[in-house]
C-alpha cells in the first residue's frame, strides 16, 4: 500500500489584496510562496508536476513527494512561481482556462474579484519551456453542474485540444473548475484522453483513489510554515475530506 501523497493547490501568486476583498486567502504572496518551497525542500520533498508524480499515484515509484498544482493559469504564477520552483529543482501543473487565455479571471468579476490577468500563447510556452507542464480546466471555467452534458464535453474534450494544438505535447491532466463535477464528468474527461482529475475535495491522495476523482490539499494565504507540514505530513487534511 503507498503511503499518502499530498497535491497542493494554489491560485494566485501575488501581492495580497486589501482587505475585504472576495478570494483574498487565495492570494500568496510571492515571498510566502518561496518560503513554502524552500520549506518542503528542506524537510526532503521533491515537488512534482502531475506527470512526474504519476508514477507515484499508481504505486510503481515510491518517494518524499508532492504534487503541486496551480489553477487558473495567471500571469503572475510565470512571473513569482516558476523562477522559485526551477531554483529548488520542482516542477507544477498550471491548469488552464483556453477558452480565456490572454484575458483574465472573468468568472471571478461578479463575485468582486479584481480581474487579473491570464497567460497568453507566448506567457503559457514560456512556462512549459521552464519545466512546468499545463494541464485543462475547461474553455471557459463553466460550473460541469450548471451545463448540459454536450457542452460539458465540449469544454472538457476542447480545451486538450486546443492546449495540445498550441503546445504540440500532450496535455495529461484535468482540474474540475470549482472542483464541481459528477461521476458522468469524471467519464468525460476519462474518455477525452486525460489520465487524472483533481478536485477540491480535501485530503492527501490514498492508493484507493480513483485517479480521475482526486482531492488535493489547499495552501492559503495565512497557511503557516508549521500549518504547511502538518497538511503534508500528517492526518491534518485527511481528517478534512467530505467535511468531516
């Protein structure tokens, strides 16, 4: 049985908005961001995108590691994240809204979040050409729950084709915008060639977990260094899945 594999997420790595506003504790600060890598470095863990940490998820390697993940596909996670991650030796999955790119966060305007930008063509081979990896989050981060099942697919089989067409490698990997999503989704994405999906369900990945249903371990703004090894290294996010 392999031991607990933590996936980290995250969204934004940036300086940290005033006070009040919407999804403040989903802004890291650069500094903050740099400190936690140089943390999971020094206790011995190597991060991981999510191709390099597959070996891992289905039992064929064994490791200190994380995975680390990074929604949405902002500019300033090319801009603050990836020199930290290529300093320590770690690579990240950025899963990307293709439908949005070179625009911003338009599905966060209505709930008061300042619009941000998001990588274009140039800003997203940039980041691969760093050693990061991007994965699909949709074309135009719908919620799977609110859409009918054609259009569900489309924004799910869409975006690996066009991240595959922009980037000519193959894109492996999903993320369920929200982490909203039903069994018949997680066959979607099964069926449009992607070999995982992550969630937002808390809890570090256990050998039981459907490879297309994993939950993923959130960092926060306040999330502390003492905080940080207790959600890598101990029950403290496992004690946390399905609410409990």
């Amino acid at each position: 049985m392999r031991p607990p594999i933590p996936i980290l997420t995250y969204h934004q790595v940036d300086a940290t908005p005033p006070r009040d506003t919407a999804y403040r504790s989903l802004v890291v600060s650069p500094a903050t961001f740099a400190r936690q890598m140089g943390l999971l470095k020094v206790l011995g863990y190597q991060g991981l995108s999510m191709t390099a940490l597959e070996p891992y998820l289905r039992g064929e390697k064994t490791g200190k590691v994380v995975g680390i993940t990074l929604d949405d596909g902002y500019v300033n996670n090319l801009e603050h994240a990836l020199p930290v991650l290529q300093r320590h030796g770690f690579s990240a999955t950025c899963y990307i809204v293709s439908g949005q790119m070179g625009g911003s966060n338009m599905w966060d305007h209505a709930k008061g979040v300042a619009p941000k930008r998001l990588m274009n063509a140039a800003q997203l081979k940039a980041w691969v050409a760093g050693g990061q990896e991007a994965g699909g989050h949709t074309r135009n981060h719908l919620d799977l729950l609110k859409i009918s099942d054609d259009l569900a697919r489309d924004e799910i089989a869409g975006c690996r084709r066009d991240l595959q067409d922009l980037l000519g490698t193959e894109v492996r990997h999903f993320c369920y915008p929200y982490g909203f999503h039903r069994p018949e989704h997680a066959a979607m994405v099964r069926e449009a060639g992607y070999t995982t999906g992550t969630t937002t369900q808390r809890s570090r990945t256990h050998a039981a977990d459907d490879l297309f249903e994993l939950p993923r371990v959130p960092v926060l703004r306040t999330t502390s260094w003492p905080v940080l090894w207790m959600k890598v290294a101990t029950r403290y996010e496992d004690k946390r899945r399905d609410g409990r």
